[in-house]
C-alpha cells in the first residue's frame, strides 16, 4: 500500500530524511518510531502530498505521491502533529466542510457517525476554541476517518489523551489497522509495542532498524535477568546460586538484591527458587526482567549517533506511565 | 467547481465569525447614512437631483479601499500561521480551487456591501423627479464592483505570502495605494510611452475616465478582469512553491 523508496529531504543544508526505503502492506498498522527531529513528520508529510521529497520516490497504492498527488490525497486520511483545525468553527460545522472537499457522500449522516466513533457526538454543536487538547485530537482524528480512507497517516495521535481515551483511540486503530494500512508516528514505545504489527525505528533521518516489536527485542540481547531477594546472608545465597545450571554470573547489588544473568534459552527460576528453598533461605522476591522496546530504542539510537552523546530522554514520561 | 464553492462559502460564513466584518459593514452604512440623509434633505426640500456618484467615491475610497486589506489579511497568512493550511494542502483540492474559492467567498462579501448600498439610490429615485440617472448609477456600480474584485485578488494573493497578519495587511496596504497613486507621476514625463503606462496601470484611472461618467467601456472591463486573473494567477504559485520548501 505505502511504498518508499530512496526518500530524501533536504531543508537547506540540514537533511531531515535520508534515503529511507520502507514498505507497509494493507491491513497493517506500522510504527513509526523515532526521538524528536528524527524525521517522522517530514516522512508523513511527503506521503500526504504537503512536501515534495529532495529527491527518491513514493507511491501509495502504486500511485507517485507527486505525480498523482491529487488521487493521493483522496486515499489518505492524515492527522497532522499539531492539530490544526479552525478554532472560529463549530465540531459538527468542521468536519462537515472538510468531508466536503473529500467528496464524502451522504455527509450529514457520515459526520454524525464518525463524530460516534471518535466519541465527540455530545460536542458537535461546540466552538472548536472551546475544545480541550484531547478532544481537539478527536475532532482531528475524526478528520482523518471522514472520507473512509484506505491509507491512514497519523502523526503522534494520542497525545494529549487521557489514560482512558488513549486506550479507546487505540482500540479504534487497531480496528481500523485491520482492513486499512494504518502509519503512525510516536514516541511513547509501550504504544508502539501495543498497536503495531511492524516498527520501524528512524534516528537522524534513517531507519536503524524495522521488524515486529517482538523480533526487536531479541536483538538487543541473548541474555535474560532475573533478580532475586532473599531475607538474609544474601552473599552466601548468591554462591550458591552461581552453582546452578544455565546461570552466567551473580551480582549481588547494593540494593540487597542479587541479579542472575542467564543463557535466554532456559528458564533458571524454578531451579533458583528450588535450591534458595532447600538450603533454607527465605525467598522474598523473584522477577524476570523483561527487556522493553524502550531499551531497544535507547540502543538503537546511540548506536546509530555514536560519535555524539547518548540521547537526552524523551520529555514524554507522563505520557507513559499514563498509559 | 464544487470545491471551489465550498471552500467560497465557508470563507464567507468565516467572516461572520469574528466582529471585523460587522464592524466593516456598520462602518460603511454608518458612512453612506451620512451623505445619504443630506441627499433625502435635499430631495425632500428642494427636489434637487443628487448625483449618486459621489457617495460612491467614498464608498470606494476610504471605505472599501481599506476593508479590503483588512478582510483579506487574514485568508492564508492565518491558514499558514495556525497550520490548518497542512489540512487543505493534503485535502483533495487543487492549488488554484483554493486560491479563487478563497477570493470568491471574500468578493462576494463585498458584493454583498455594495449591493446593499443600492438601497439609497433606490429610495432618493422615488422621491424626486425625474429621478436618478438610472444607466450611469449602473455603470458607476459595475465599475465598483469590478474595482473590488482586482482589489479582493491582489489582498489573497498577497496574504498568502505571509505568515504574519499584520504584515499582510501593511503589504496590501502599500501594494493597492501604489496601484491607487500609480497615474500621478506621469504628468511628470506628459505624452511618452511611461506616461502611457503608469495611467493605465492605474487602478483608478479605468474608473474615473469611464464608468464614473456612465460608460461601460471593454478596454477598462479587461483592465479589471485581466487585473484579478493576474493577481489569482500568482496566489496560486505562491502556494503551490509552499510545496517546494
């Protein structure tokens, strides 16, 4: 469906995105992930038909995004970063005129129904001034769904949702991401990890890395942590666990725990909680830590920007511990 | 042709949505009420003929000559500056629908000011005798309106250069005065090609020489007409190279 070939853009001297090459199949909701200024929104807006590329290709169901760029437009359903929208205007009024440029039939009944689907039907008679941010992002989500569109294009859509609107935008992508292609854009990774099929991990204006996010994360590492607390003599406890088949090393910590380093192959907790038992320790706590997409993404990203400093964090924690 | 009605039309509800076209309207009835009570005396009391043409010069100028940059300012430097430009950029639209869906919604605005006005000479044609000079006030409206529609052009496309409202306004401004003023300087150099072209450069000279006398003349239709193509012509490649940055 979205196809990208050697794409390239360039603002003066800075290069935004540098010859990217990706695809997305229908019925696919694609990740799009990356730290600020990685060249996500420029990607969406050459697909949408709002930039031309520097040079490279990009077709959208086989059609050149400049070329055709009007027929383009008409199978795209684009939420852009800031949600623009016309602040004067009424909900109901807004989507109405722009289902109009979209040739949407039947457009009374449509808004009506999109305005159900994105949960804003008891504010369709309100100034879109009076909105607050995250019914703002639904009445532009609303906008990107008016005209059925078989290619969704969404840049960052559930900021500035709620915990509980968050989840329902994504159930809602995730619906749609089943019959139609779905590209989003974000960089809160539990999100990616929960709606997408496919991740592609852009930094600097190249992808550093594209697959599942369940494949990404058996890249990072082949090996698996488990911490363990006992209730005392911890480093005794810690030898004796050394002993155990498929463990690498023990480290007892500062903070009382000891952490086991094993092959990933094996599961090694049911032979540490045997051998803690029977020696006659008391086992306070036992937790496999799980290697998330946002370690990925960290490794990632400073590999691919080595010779600079490690990225600063993403100023977007609230938004995931909300999530 | 369907776009361009629509993005028309909600640019003409648009202008509702904010106090500045109530106070362009209020402003200019509140004006042409003036001169028109000191017509209805005058028709009253002496049955003497008022010649509409001169309100009609103040409708053109001041009033229309400044709520035009005032009313167009904002079309695309404000589309631009909030971002919803993004929208109608990606929205299956062609460049030039938006450009003259954008100046046909603004011009019928004013075409609906100055049609309005109409009421005036309608009113001082049933109290005196032999009434208002019927063929002239058309003419005199048509070149008004003719005048307002270059203007409306020239205000679009110079808001689209802008991401600043104010500095659209300013550029307008400027931009319609030197195109108001351009005839002056050829009493300067009388009889020689320049002469020839700054008067007929003029945004003026095509209405004072002929339709404010009562004639309808082609040369000074096109002038108007070829006037607003220009100006529609070069909004559109303004916003088409936004595509290119």
């Amino acid at each position: 469906m979205i196809s990208v070939q050697n794409l390239t853009k360039d603002y003066d001297t800075h290069r935004a995105i540098d010859h990217l090459n990706f695809t997305a199949e229908k019925g696919e909701v694609l990740g799009f992930l990356g730290p600020n200024g990685a060249g996500k929104t420029t990607t969406m807006r050459i697909l949408t038909g709002f930039m031309s590329p520097t040079s490279g290709t990009a077709t959208i169901d086989g059609l050149d995004v400049m070329e055709d760029s009007l027929k383009v437009r008409h199978k795209v359903g684009y939420l852009p970063e800031t949600v623009p929208l016309y602040e004067d205007m009424r909900v109901f009024d807004y989507l109405k005129f722009m289902g109009q440029l979209h040739k949407v039939q039947e457009i009374d009944e449509r808004v009506a129904e999109v305005l159900i689907q994105v949960g804003m039907d008891d504010r369709s008679q309100s100034l879109i001034k009076n909105l607050s941010k995250g019914m703002r992002q639904r009445v532009g989500l609303g906008q990107a769904l008016l005209h059925h569109p078989d290619v969704l294009i969404l840049d960052e859509p559930t900021i500035g949702l709620d915990p509980k609107q968050i989840k329902e935008v994504r159930n809602l992508i995730k619906s749609i991401g089943k019959e139609r292609t779905v590209m989003l854009s974000t960089h809160i990774l539990s999100e990616a990890q929960q709606i997408c099929d496919r991740v592609i991990i852009i930094n600097k204006g190249r992808i550093v890395a594209e697959d599942a996010p369940e494949n990404l994360q058996g890249r990072v590492s082949a090996l698996r942590v488990v911490y363990v607390r006992v209730s005392e003599k911890t480093d005794q406890a810690a030898t004796a666990l050394r002993e155990l088949p498929g463990v690498l090393s023990v480290k007892v910590l500062e903070t009382g725990r000891i952490e086991v380093e094993n092959v990933r192959e094996s599961d090694v907790r049911p032979g540490i909680a045997r051998k803690l038992v029977e020696s006659g320790y008391d086992l306070l706590e036992l937790t496999p830590e799980s290697v998330n997409l946002e370690d990925i993404f960290l490794k990632l990203t400073r590999e691919a920007s080595s010779e600079n400093p490690p990225l600063e964090p993403e100023p977007n924690d609230s938004q995931e511990s909300e999530a | 042709m369907r776009n361009i009605w629509t993005i028309a039309k909600k640019e003409y509800a648009g202008l509702f949505y904010s106090p500045i076209a109530y106070v362009v309207g209020v402003v200019v009835f509140l004006v042409m009420g003036i001169f028109f009570s000191y017509d209805l005396n005058a028709a009253i009391t002496y049955q003497y003929t008022p010649d509409f043409t001169y309100e009609l010069d103040i409708l053109i100028f001041p009033l229309i000559f400044l709520a035009i940059p005032i009313l167009t300012m904002k079309t695309f430097s404000e589309e631009n500056k909030s971002g919803t430009l993004e929208l109608l950029l990606t929205a299956p639209v062609k460049d030039h629908e938006l450009v003259i869906g954008k100046w046909l919604g603004t011009f019928l605005f004013f075409l609906s000011l100055i049609l309005l006005t109409w009421f005036y000479p309608l009113v001082l044609n049933f109290i005196i005798d032999p009434g208002i000079d019927q063929p002239k006030n058309l003419a005199n409206y048509l070149g008004v309106t003719l005048m307002a529609s270059s203007m409306t052009a020239i205000g679009i496309y110079i808001s689209s250069l802008f991401k600043n409202t104010i500095a659209a306004l300013m550029a307008s401004l400027g931009t319609l005065l030197v195109f108001w003023l351009i005839s002056a300087p050829a009493q300067f150099f009388p009889g020689t090609v320049a002469a020839d072209v700054f008067t007929n450069l003029s945004l003026t000279q095509h209405y004072y020489n002929s339709f404010r006398a009562g004639m309808i003349d082609l040369l000074d239709v096109s002038y108007y007409v070829s006037l607003t193509v220009l100006a529609l012509f070069l909004g559109t490649r303004s916003i088409e190279s936004k595509r290119w940055r």
